[in-house]
C-alpha cells in the first residue's frame, strides 16, 4: 500500500510541474518584456526611491513621474533620431543610384590604401557592398515602419511592467525572499550582487554606447561627413568592440576626407576621435562600470552579440543581463559554498 504522505507528496510535485509548465508558456511571449522591465526598475530603483521620500511615501506618482520622464527625454528622442536615419538611408541610397562615384572611390581608396601596404595584392569595392545593404533598408522601409509600431507597442508593455515593479519591487522581493530555499541572509546578498551587477553592465553597456553614437555623429557632423548620423551610428555600433572599436569606426572616414583632398579637415577629425577614444573608452567605461566591478570586456562584447543572435536586437540588453544573472549566480555559489 502507498503512503499517504509519499502520495501526496508525489502528487503535489506533478502539479506544481504541471502548473509552472502552464505559467511558462504563458508569460513566454513576453518573456523579453519582462526582463526589460526588471532592469529599467533596478536601474531607475534609487531615483524611484529618492523622489518616493521627497513626494512623502507617494509610490505610485513617483513610479509615474520616472516613467513620465523617461518617455519624454529618452523614448521620443530616440524614435525621432531612429526617422531621421531612415530618411539620410533612402537619401544616401538615391546619391549611390545616381553614379555617385566619387563618393565611392574615396571610400575604396580609404580601405585599400592602408592595407596595401601590407598586403599589395589587396582589392575592395565598397559599390556592391554598400549599395545592396541600402537597397535592402529602401526596399523593407514598409515592414521597418510596422516593426516599429510593434516595438511601440512592446515599450508601452514594457513601462507599464516597470511602473508596477517600481512600485511594487520591495514587496515583490520581500514575497521572494521569504520563499527561497537558500535562506534570507544568502538570498538577500544574491539580489544585491545582481543589482549591482546590472546596474554596472546594463548601464554602462547602454549609456557607453549612446555617449560614443552622438559623439561620432557630432564629430562627422562637425567636419563634413555626408550622412553623418547614419555613419555615426553605424560607427557607434563597431566602436562596441572592446579595445579597437572606436579607432577602427573611425580612421575610415579620416581616410574619407584625405583622399577627398579634406586634410585639415582629416586633422580635425584625427585629434576628435582621440579625444572620444579617451573619454568614452577610458573615463566613462570606469565611470560606469566602476572600479570594484571588474569584468573582461571581450565577455561584455561576447554576451552582447549572443544576445543579438538568440533575442535579435533586443539582446543588445538582454545579453548583458544574462551575464549579469550569470556572475551573480556564481558569486552566490562561493558564498554558500565558503
């Protein structure tokens, strides 16, 4: 005869199966809003707490008011900018359909040059590559157009999961706390540990990468750079990789303004790009990341561009998040296990 007790037992544990297979599925689809939403309230969680005391204990205007701001200094701004690239594509796209072929050998002659003197036999053709890249973004303007409807949509999910986590985050970790297996003292230094992980990745990673966009873009602007926001931006993406990003992004449009016959110019943006190079790379990354937080910026890059393959552009913050999961969980293993 089966125990009662084993047959309860048994019987729990499949429906607890059962029912977190059933809440899984459930929330999957917004599984990346969701993890969004965490990390804007872990990151917004201590001006959320500031304006909480000076509102007196006001959780939920002060949730709105963070929301509010965000919206109005970072969400418009940015959709207003992400238009505007759009627009210098199609531009640049008509320029390129329309024999624009001195824009095209500056840019050949830029790549080639440096490189031939190491290897002779070296040939590039920037036509093909650039002009099919912008043919694509020309012709899949439309379904650019609804996926960012859709991604509207997403962020309007997104800030009202944060605004609830915001208000709610402490009795929500409080709830969580208290059903741990591994007790509360081991508990609360294992959300501590991620929150300040995360706050070190995520908003160094973001706020590293928005800083070196606009500087770019500004100082192709500055000099004469056709275009420069969409280069800026594309500059701000190589410039991601640690270490020789930034100079790589931009020594090819200083070779731009040389072969053009812009020498002062190519100078100009020669002494600028040091000085980004300096700030964004050097100061702000220990700004932001902080000097008692210390991880390999190849591993930052790496969760990075997993990130993008396994979630699409929104691993640009999902895959720091997932290493910062990750370091977390490992600190709170030598924890327990010391």
């Amino acid at each position: 005869m089966i125990d009662k007790h084993k047959l309860e037992s048994f019987s729990f544990a499949g429906l607890f199966v059962l029912v977190f297979v059933l809440v899984f599925l459930l929330f999957k689809p917004f599984f990346q809003i969701l993890i969004l939403a965490t990390a804007f309230a872990i990151i917004f969680h201590s001006p959320h707490e500031k304006l909480t005391r000076f509102l007196g204990q006001k959780p939920n205007a002060s949730a709105f008011i963070v929301i509010l701001t965000s919206v109005i200094f970072f969400v418009i701004p940015l959709f207003l900018l992400c238009m505007q690239i759009f627009q210098e594509t199609q531009s640049l796209y008509y320029n390129m359909s329309n024999n624009a072929t001195n824009y095209l050998q500056a840019i050949n002659q830029a790549v080639e040059i440096p490189i031939q003197h190491i290897l002779p036999d070296f040939s590039f053709n920037a036509d093909d590559y650039i002009i099919n890249a912008l043919r694509f973004v020309s012709n899949n303007l439309g379904v650019f157009i609804s996926q960012a409807l859709y991604i509207l949509f997403e962020t309007f999910l997104m800030f009202l999961a944060s605004f609830f986590f915001l208000r709610d985050g402490r009795k929500m970790l409080a709830s969580f706390v208290k059903t741990s297996p591994f007790g509360e003292e081991h508990t609360n230094q294992f959300l501590d540990k991620t929150y300040k992980t995360i706050n070190s990745i995520v908003k160094g990673t973001f706020f590293i990468t928005i800083i070196r966009w606009v500087s770019v873009s500004i100082a192709f602007y500055i000099f004469g750079i056709p275009n420069a926001l969409l280069w800026g931006s594309v500059a701000g993406l190589i410039g991601a990789i640690p270490g020789i990003g930034t100079p790589f992004a931009i020594i090819p449009v200083v070779g731009y303004l040389y072969f053009s016959g812009h020498f002062l110019a190519a100078t100009g943006l020669v002494v600028l790009g040091v000085g980004i190079v300096i700030l964004v790379d050097n100061f702000m990354s220990v700004y932001f990341f902080g000097k008692s937080f210390e991880v390999p910026s190849i591993f930052v890059l790496f969760s990075i561009l997993g990130g993008i393959v396994m979630f699409g552009p929104l691993g640009f913050i999902l895959g720091p998040i997932i290493l910062s999961l990750f370091l977390s969980v490992v600190h709170t293993y030598s924890v327990l296990k010391g």
